[in-house]
C-alpha cells in the first residue's frame, strides 16, 4: 500500500490488526488501517492537539 502524503510503499506488518496506526517512514504521516474488500487500506489518523475548532 502507498502512502497518501508522500507515495512511499508502505508495509505494514504481517499481524497487523485492524484500527492499527502504521506511521509513514519517508514523512511521518500517521493512517489508521481499516479493512476494505480486498484486504487493508490506510485511512488519514486524526492527530490529537490540532484542530479544536476554537
Ligand atoms: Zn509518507
């Protein structure tokens, strides 16, 4: 699977489970892995502390 920042493979490992954060090693970039019909997909993380709509 690709990252969605950067483009960069990313492969998570093997016993990974569902709702795991896998973290990009070329820029950081945080997704959460869902399950989708042919097997898993990265989904954006929320990242904690930004954003607090204040
Ligand atoms: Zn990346």
């Amino acid at each position: 699977m690709k990252c969605k920042e950067c483009d960069a493979n990313i492969s998570p490992p093997k016993d990974s489970m569902e709702g795991e954060i896998i973290t990009c090693t070329d820029c950081g970039a945080s997704f959460e892995l869902v399950k989708g019909s042919t097997g898993f997909e990265l989904k954006p993380a929320q990242t904690v502390g930004e954003d607090w709509g204040q």
